[in-house]
C-alpha cells in the first residue's frame, strides 16, 4: 500500500490493515507494536557512541522480530528476507 498525502493517524489505520510493518525505527513500530502487530524492525545503534546494542529503545512486541547492527543499512538482505518470509508464514 502506497499513499504519501495520508495523515500519521490514517498511516495508523493503513498499517493495522497490513499482514506485517517493515519500518526502520520509526514511532510506526511503537504503535504496531501497541496493536500486537507484525513487525520486521530495523535498527542501528551507532547513532549512541557507547552503545553496542539497541534493545533498550525497541519497543517490546511478541509478535515483533527486531533486526540491529551498527547502521540499520548493514543487516543483511538475506536476513531480512528469511525474517519476512517467517513473519508472512
């Protein structure tokens, strides 16, 4: 679903209406993860200097799989799809 001129709160509604939400961290997955949805999230944590992780900032959802490395761009493809393919099974 792509719509670009809809409002944060239609996003809302868009997103509850989906199978999963990709996002990287984004305040979209704290509200996913407020309806129990899907999520495929991903984080960096070098943005912290004395950071190694960033499970202290991900929001907590057992219907969530959260995917770091040092910069969101460097979890691997291969990875992203096998946990898509996971959260779509």
């Amino acid at each position: 679903i792509e719509k670009s001129d809809c409002s944060y709160f239609e996003s809302i509604k868009i997103m509850t209406s989906c199978k999963f939400l990709l996002a990287a961290d984004t305040g979209m997955n704290w509200f996913a993860s407020g309806y129990k949805q899907k999520v495929l999230g991903l984080y960096g944590y070098e943005y912290y200097p004395y950071c190694k992780t960033s499970k202290n900032w991900q929001p907590i959802n057992e219907s969530a799989i959260y995917l770091e490395a040092k910069h969101a761009n460097l979890v691997e493809d291969d990875t992203i799809f096998s946990k898509i393919d996971l959260l779509n099974s």
